[in-house]
C-alpha cells in the first residue's frame, strides 16, 4: 500500500526502470498543489480541500497509506502537525481564561460531553467496550490542523477565530492527556495498576513538558538576536522544531504535546506577541500540503465499508455534544448564541491528530486499535472534505473573515 518506497516498486512498461520514491513523492506534491489551486479558483473553497481531494485519488486507486502510520508517511505527518501544533500555541493567550473562566468549563465539558456521547452511542450499537472507549478518547479532539490552516488562509479573525484556535489547542491537550492514561492501563492487561497508570500520565506529561520548555527557551533566544522574519532564521527555528519530534521520538514522547506546549509557553512566558511566516517558509509548507494529502488518502472502499454505520453514528454523537456544549454556555463565556453557534460549527473536523493518536494505539494494543480503525478511519474520512468547508462557513456566519473572503479565500495569486 501507500508510501514512497512502495509506490517505487511498481511496475513500469517497456522495460523502463520504474520511477524512485523521490518522483512519486513529487507527483503528489504537484497533484495536491495544482487540486488546491483549481478548488481556491473555481470554488472559492479553501486550498486545503484541494490537497485532500488530491489524497482521496490516491485511496481510490488503492495506494493510500496503511495504518498505523510508518515510515515517510509518519515522518511527514509528525513533521507537518508539528509546526502547525506550534503556530496554533503560539496563538493562545492562556490569560485569557484567568478573566474567563467559563472558556475553560466550556473546553471541559465540550472534550468530556463529546467522550461520553461517542462511547454511548456505539456501546448501545453494541461495539465492544474497549473499542468504545478508544473511540471515545480518539473523538476528543477537534483538529487544531484543518482548524488553523483555514484561519490562516482566509486571514480570519475575530471572537470565534480565537475561541476556535483555544477550544482545539486545549481539546487536543486533553485528548493526549487521556489516550496517554488509558495506554498505560491497556498495557497492564485485565488488572491495571491504576498508581503506575499514574505514574506513567506524569512522566510522558512532564517529560513531554521540559523537552518543550527546552524548545521554546532556545527559540527565544534565538529570536532575541536574530530577525525571525529573515529567511535563514525561520529555516533556523523550523530545524529545531523538526529536531525536537525527533527526540520526542526517541525518547518515546508524545509528538503531539511537545510543539503544542512549546507554542504555549512560548506565548504566555514571553511578553511579545509571536507571529510567524506561514508554515516556516516554503520547506514548511510543502509538509503541510503532504501531510493534508496522506490524511486525505488514509481511507479505502474496505475501510469505509467496515465502518459504515457505527462511524456516522460516532459523528452525529460528537457534533451534538460539542455543538449543544458550546451553544449553551456561549453566553456565559461572554460571546452570543450566533458566535456559539459558530464556533460549535469550528469545532467538528476530524484530521491528522486522530490518525498519529491512532497509530500510537497500535504500539500499545494492535489488537484492539485493529477493531477501532474502521471507525475512526471512516468518522476522519467522512470529515476530511466535510471539515475545513464547514469552518469556513462558521467562520464567514460569525463575521470573521474579512471582506475580500467573504465567498472564499483572502486571495486568489
């Protein structure tokens, strides 16, 4: 199945030497790139629907990534959601919820209201409880990636924007949090030692916390001596975040939490406001427009087929909750139902979180991830064009986009 060294094994007519890994990695950057474009330019619809529609080409044809996510494929997802993870923490005013609190409740009930849907739905569906629970946890989070890519592309901004931007960091933050605990109870086997579960949660949690704290002291200051919008600054800073996923790698720490703390602690323990070229400069945006493509080809006809029922019920269980969540305490947290209503909207993708969250749990307990993948596989595949329109539209019915993307993107190159 789908990666670069495999596709390189094809057969090739004519008795040609068949094409390197490197030529069909390129053909799927011009693939996603040209879908993007002619999406932008004909739809008005986000680039990013392009570069999925692009991957669900190559799962159509039968080459799309299998799970759990290896190799070239994993490595340019964990290098993609990395640096968005980043730039989406760098955003996060976490003073915000010292005057607001009931952002924080919302973001709670919101991550836990979406777990118990979702694992209530398909426990009545009669899905064993183990695969309802991963499920459950693997439905938290709101993808932070389509989410900020979108933002960022239609030059968003205003009241939902932030709430999204903090509402996806934090649910991202509570669904590692939780995966991470229920690992370390699988692994325990049918008597988990709830201490050593525990102790396990702290040491990857804190772990994951002083690798990042690394990463955003050298990177500030670095930016105390260099020009961050300097060319060869940003290579510098996007070198150290790549560098960083690699000892989180190594050190077997969640790749995810890592970018997302050190974009947290680079904008709250600093004083000045942090704002970075799109994706690191081009080398950073090539990852991302990869990274939209594997996820938009992580499906197959099989696949679907196995999910079928019990994953648009999880969907219609997940949108509900986080929506009437949402809904209902937007006006405590200070924002109308129309912004409520929105941001719940912001709230549904699914995208490459779940799939690294996924293929984690396969390290752990393949046997049980093997009976959650049709399910999740097809919720994300479902989402996967579904998403990013509906974030566009949430965003345009709040009034947050500006008035050259009120029918689409910013602007058209």
């Amino acid at each position: 199945m789908f990666n670069f060294e495999s596709l390189a094994l094809i057969a090739w007519p004519g008795g040609l030497r068949a094409p390197d890994a490197v030529f069909w990695a390129a053909l799927l950057l011009v693939a996603g790139a040209l879908a993007g474009e002619i999406i932008a330019r004909t739809s008005r619809l986000p680039r990013l629907v392009g570069y999925t529609a692009a991957g669900c080409v190559v799962a159509w044809a039968g080459m799309g990534p299998d799970m759990p996510l290896t190799g070239t494929a994993r490595l340019v997802v964990d290098v993609a959601l990395a640096l968005l993870l980043f730039e989406i923490g760098s955003r996060v005013r976490l003073r915000w919820l010292r005057f607001n609190l009931a952002l924080f409740w919302t973001s709670l009930a919101e991550a836990s209201l979406s777990a118990v849907a979702v694992f209530g739905v398909l426990y009545w569906l009669e899905v064993p409880t183990m695969t309802a629970v991963c499920c459950a946890a693997l439905a938290i989070p709101s993808s932070a990636a389509v989410a900020g890519r979108v933002a960022m592309e239609l030059g968003a901004e205003g009241q939902v924007t932030d709430r999204m931007i903090l509402l996806t960091a934090l649910n991202t933050l509570f669904a590692v949090l939780v995966l991470t605990l229920l690992e370390a109870w699988w692994h325990a086997g049918k008597a988990p030692d709830v201490p050593a579960a525990l102790t396990h949660l702290a040491q990857s949690f804190f772990g994951s916390l002083i690798l990042a704290a690394l990463l955003a002291a050298v990177i500030a200051g670095v930016a105390r001596r260099l020009d961050l919008r300097n060319e060869s600054s940003v290579l510098l800073v996007l070198g150290l975040v790549v560098l960083a996923i690699a000892a989180a790698r190594a050190a077997s720490l969640s790749t995810l939490l890592v970018p997302l703390l050190a974009g947290l602690l680079l904008r709250n323990v600093t004083e000045r406001p942090w704002v970075w070229p799109r994706h690191f400069g081009t080398a950073g945006g090539v990852v991302v427009l990869m990274l939209f493509v594997i996820v938009g080809a992580s499906w197959s006809p099989a696949v679907l087929a196995a999910g079928g029922l019990a994953a648009l019920a999880m969907l219609v269980a997940r949108g509900l909750a986080k929506g009437l969540v949402v809904v209902a305490l937007a006006r405590p947290a200070g924002a109308t139902l129309r912004q409520g209503l929105a941001l719940g909207v912001t709230l549904m993708p699914l995208s490459a979180t779940t799939l690294v969250m996924l293929s984690d749990v396969y390290a752990t307990a393949p046997a049980l991830a093997a009976d959650v993948m049709p399910i999740v596989i097809t919720a994300v595949a479902v989402l996967e064009l579904l998403g990013p329109v509906a974030v566009q539209f949430a965003l345009r019915l709040a009034g947050d986009l500006p008035p050259a993307a009120t029918l689409g993107v910013k602007e058209l190159q």
